[in-house]
C-alpha cells in the first residue's frame, strides 16, 4: 500500500470516527438531541462506501480522500439536524 493511499484512507477514517463520536456524546450526554443506534453508525457507513468503491480507479476530479471526508461529516450533521428536528 502506498503512503498517500494510506494517508487518504486515515483522513476518511479519522473524519468519520469523530464525526460518529460526537453524534454519540450529544446523544448521550447532552440530552439536546436523541440519536438511536443506526443513525449514529451513518458516517462509518459513508466510510464504508469509500473503502468499497476505491478499487483500483481510474478516480474522477470529485472522487477525493477530501471530498468523502466532508460527505461523512455532513451525513453527521444531517442526522443530528434530522434528530434535533423530530
């Protein structure tokens, strides 16, 4: 494996991890929002997508290590959004 793929593969990673334990700790602690347990996995889901489809290219313009790391951040923020909403 190569660094740079390495390196994209932890921003992805480590994006959507932060992103399912903040939605984790609001739900839990914060009492302002009520996440059940499937909601809460959705960015690692979006990580998923990433790791499935990345097999071998050729990748697009938009198809970046950036751009599924700010998909699973704002998966996180709609389903805190949607929770907040219902």
């Amino acid at each position: 494996m190569e660094i740079e793929r390495a390196r994209e593969d932890a921003l992805v990673a480590g994006v959507a991890g932060v992103t399912t334990i903040a939605i984790a700790l609001l739900s839990s602690f914060t009492g302002v929002v009520s996440v059940a347990t499937l909601p809460t996995l959705a960015p690692l889901a979006v990580y998923a997508v990433y790791l499935f489809s990345r097999k071998g290219g050729p990748y697009g313009t938009v198809d970046t290590a950036r751009n599924w790391a700010v998909a699973a951040a704002g998966v996180g923020a709609l389903v805190l959004l949607a929770s907040a909403a219902l």
